[in-house]
C-alpha cells in the first residue's frame, strides 16, 4: 500500500488544479491501481477509492470518463458511488458499459435509472446477464420498440404478468416484437393465447378495410387460423395437459365448484381456470381461453353472471385476464356492469355463444 499512499499524498493538488490533463492522467493512475489490488482491499480502502475517483472524475472530459467507465465496469467490488455516478452519466458513451455489466448496480438503482434516463440508458441495461421483474416492468413500460424488442429478446430477463401483458398488447402492431415473445420458451401458454387473439383481430381489422365485401370471410378464415394455432399450443403444453386431467377429475368426483373455481384464479393459474370455466359453462376451451385474454371485460361479466358466480370470484378471473388487477376507476364500471346484468340475459348469451361456436365448428374440449 506504500505506492497507494505516495500516490494519494499527491491529490489535493491535482483536485484543486484547473489542469483537466493532469486530473485524467491522475484518474487513470488511481484507476491502475485499484484495478491491480482488486479483491484485496477491504471495505474501508475500497471507500477510501471511492471518494478520491469522485473527487477525479468531477469534469473530466468525455474521452476520460468513457474509458474510466470501461475500466470499471467488469471489475467485481469497483467503488459503488462512482459506479453509480457513471450510471447516471447523461453520456451514453458513459454510462453503457456500466449499466450492461456492473454487478455494482442492484436492481432498485436499475428500476430507478431506467424511470429517469434517456432511452440510451434503457437499451445498455437490457445488455445485462440477468434482468429482474422489477427492472424488466420498467423497460417494458417506459422504452421504445427497440428497447422492448432487446429486453424480450435477453434470455435472462424475467417478467411479471403484468409486464407481459403490457408486451403482447404492445405487440399487436409490432411484428418483430410479437416473433420475440414467441420464439421464448418461458412464455406463459395464457401469453401465446392472448398474443394470438389479439394479432388476429388486428389483422381482421386491417383485411376487412382493405375489401369490406369479403368481410364475412376473411373473419373466418382468421378464426379459423387464431383457433388452429390455439389448439396447437395447448396440444404442446404439458401444464394444460396437467390441469385438464386434475379439473376433470375434480369434476368426476363432483368437487367442481365455484371455490374450486376462485382457488384457481387466485393462484393465477391460467390453464386450470380455463378448463374449469369451460366445463361450468359448457363452452369450448378455446372460447374460454379467449375471453380470459381479451382487453374487454365483458364475455367473462356475461359468463360469470350466466352460471351464478359471486362478484368475488368474477373479480379474481378479471385479475386474472388483466394480468395482476385493474385499475379502481375501470373495476368500479364492471361491478356496475355486473350487478346491473340480468341473470337471465346473461344466460340467453351463454346459449348465443354455445350456438356460434357450434356454427363455426370450433373443437370440442
């Protein structure tokens, strides 16, 4: 540490200088260094880095601060508050190479940088190894297409419910990112549903401007598509295929309820609240897939209402299809809507729903 302290009796001039070279050139000898003791030092010395690389960095050309930040992303126990300065760089050039690889940075300082920093900052950190929820739900939410497009495609990036429900609706115009999403083997099969439910109507929407007279055909010839690609993945999914066997047996042994029926949303498990409703109501599944993934509420209002089920449990499968909730104003206007539909109504459109699947030729369970 002899050469340390030689060195460190040297910086109160180099500081106080105006001499911009001199205050690099002193950085980058600090720098050397730290990096040749690193996993060495103890907390203190390390702190004590900390402070003099600060104090070194203030106002240093752009140059300078790029390659100090290069020098330190990689190195494991780098002084903290200097890694964090350079995160928050308004210089992409240095900032990047910290945000995609400092293991200095938790999760809250990324969550917090990715809320605050430029769209520059937002593609850095979906450069790193492994992205966090609570950091994924900011980039999703806050980033452009080509942020969303790179954290999708991170492999180490996890995403709430919420997050990849805001994904595939951002998805519905975004081809590229749509590929992404499901080319991921961890994407919930409930995510492939909506994803394909939603790009359908999109593309319905789009052909039927283009040549209203074939209007009729062209919305068959794209159910006929969405439900084909449906059935496929749940033929594929094992979790379906274990959550058809356990519903199916419940309901054998006429313990299928409506409890059994909140237990399975309140858990938030797609397949198994699908297979249930769907034999409640007597409804396709693929139907039942499709009203739990839709934006609007009202197909599982009607359902909910048609065969009895308390508004507890009409929440939870609106939680369910959200993606993690909704928001008080627009749940305030579907306990409205519910308590204010005739049971009656409500079961005159489970037979027009029965009907039209009947005529679309839509599988059975």
């Amino acid at each position: 540490m002899d050469s340390q302290q030689s060195l460190i009796d040297q910086l109160e001039g180099v500081v106080a200088s105006e001499d911009l070279s001199r205050r690099a050139e002193m950085l980058r000898r600090v720098t050397d260094l730290f990096i040749v003791g690193s996993g060495k030092f103890s907390g203190e010395q390390i702190e004590l880095f900390d402070g003099v690389m600060g104090r070194l960095v203030e106002n240093i050309e752009l140059t300078a601060r790029a390659a100090f930040a290069n020098r330190l992303a990689g190195v494991a126990d780098a002084p903290a508050k200097v890694i964090r300065a350079l995160a928050f760089d308004d210089a992409i050039e240095v900032a990047a190479p910290v945000l995609a690889q400092s293991s200095r940075l938790d999760d809250l300082v990324l969550a917090e940088n990715a809320r605050t920093r430029s769209q520059g900052h937002l593609l850095a950190i979906t450069e790193r190894s492994i992205l966090s929820e609570p950091v994924t739900d900011v980039l999703i939410d806050r980033g452009n297409h080509q942020v969303a497009a790179a954290t999708v495609g991170n492999r180490g990036a996890r995403f709430s419910a919420s997050g990849m429900a805001t994904l595939v609706k951002r998805a519905q115009d975004n081809s590229d990112l749509a590929l992404r999403i499901w080319s991921r083997p961890d994407t919930a099969r409930r995510d492939l549903v909506r994803l394909f439910a939603q790009a359908s109507e999109i593309v319905r929407r789009r052909l039927e401007v283009a040549d209203p007279q074939q209007a009729a055909l062209i919305r068959s010839a794209v159910a006929e598509a969405s439900e084909e690609i449906q059935a496929e993945v749940r033929t594929d999914s094992s979790e379906y295929a274990e959550a058809l066997v356990h519903v199916r047996t419940l309901h054998g042994l006429g313990q299928l309820d409506e409890a059994r029926l909140l237990g399975f949303a309140h858990e938030g498990h797609f397949d198994r609240t699908a297979v249930a409703l769907s034999i409640l109501c007597n409804l396709p599944i693929g139907l039942v897939e499709r009203a739990l993934v839709r934006d609007e509420p009202d197909q599982v209002l009607v359902l909910g209402k048609a065969i009895g089920l308390t508004w507890e449990t009409t929440k939870a499968l609106l939680a369910l299809q959200a993606g993690g909730g909704r928001a008080k104003e627009k749940l305030d206007q579907c306990f409205a809507t519910f308590f204010r539909l005739q049971p009656k109504t409500a079961r005159t459109a489970l037979q027009f729903f029965r009907l039209r699947e009947k005529a679309e030729g839509a599988p059975a369970r």
